[in-house]
C-alpha cells in the first residue's frame, strides 16, 4: 500500500517546487539582507523591520507562487483550493444517500425475513393439507371398498328375501 502510494506521487514538481522554493527564498533574505544593510526604509520603518518585512514578503510571494504553479499544473489542487465547499457538499450528499440505502436495506431484509419466514409457514401448511389429503384419499378408498361389499350383502340379502318371501308363498299355499 506504501509502495502505491510512492508510484502515485508526482516527483517532478514536487522536486521543481522545493528548488524553486528554496532558491526564492535565498533571494529573498539576501535582498532583505542588502536593503538592511543599506539602511532602507520602507512605511518608515526602521531598516532592520523593513529587512524583515522584505524576507516576510518573499516567503508570502513564495507561498503563492507554489499554489499557482500547483493550481496550474493539477486538476485536483484547483478542486482543493477552489472547489472544497462543493466537494464537501457532495460528500455531505452521498453519505446522506449511503445512510438512506442503509435503512432501506435494513428495511428489505426485515420484510425478506418475514416473507421467508412466513414462507416455510406456508410450505409446512401445504405439506400438512398434502398428508390429511392423502389420509382422506385412503379412507375415501376404503369407505368405497366397505360400500361395495355392503352393496353385495344388500343385493344378496334383498335376492334371498324375495327366495324366502317365494318360498314363504309356495309354502302358505300348499298348506
């Protein structure tokens, strides 16, 4: 991770800044310097506050020279110096985003779990109704079985009543 982070830096203006940098501000303390040594005031100040604020100067001009150099040559120092506010709006944005799709998610798997839950309920119903249908299925089965024969006995019974009622008949008229 180091290592990326290494091959991602840009070394070449970062290494042009610092000389430039340094060599301004050599320059800087050396005009500073000379004008303090030749007594000059500036705002009437006296000529070491005015070597001072010479030096000050070259390291504010210093300061914005990089910013520009940098503002000039990268994309995303242009968006740092200028566009943080819309950045930190957008990250402001998105995390709001990101909490909302959270709770809907929460939201989905509490309703997900219900519907598995209530899911299993149902195929644990549907295998109960399968079985009590299949029990009625089978004793359906043999109700018909058990009606059958009773249809036999009764046909057997209702033959040999009309043989003994014949019978019973032959029998009254001979007598």
């Amino acid at each position: 991770m180091f290592t990326r982070f290494i091959e991602d830096i840009n070394w070449l203006p970062i290494f042009s800044l610092v000389i430039a940098s340094a060599l301004l501000s050599v320059l800087g303390d050396s005009v500073g310097s000379k004008w303090g040594k030749k007594r000059v005031s500036i705002f009437r100040l006296r000529p070491k506050y005015t070597s001072r604020l010479i030096t000050a100067l070259t390291g504010a001009l210093i300061a914005v020279g990089i910013l520009s150099v940098m503002a000039v040559l990268s994309q995303d120092v242009r968006t740092a110096l200028f566009g943080m506010k819309i950045l930190k709006q957008q990250l402001y944005d998105l995390q709001f985003q990101l909490t909302q799709n959270e709770r809907t998610t929460d939201q989905m798997r509490a309703s997900l779990a219900e519907a598995s839950a209530s899911l299993d309920l149902t195929g644990f119903e549907l295998d109960t109704m399968r079985n009590d249908r299949l029990i009625l299925e089978q004793e359906k089965r043999e109700l018909e079985a058990a009606l059958r024969i009773m249809r036999e006995e009764s046909s057997q019974f209702r033959h040999e009543l009309k043989t003994l009622r014949s019978e019973a008949i032959a029998i009254r008229a001979n007598v």
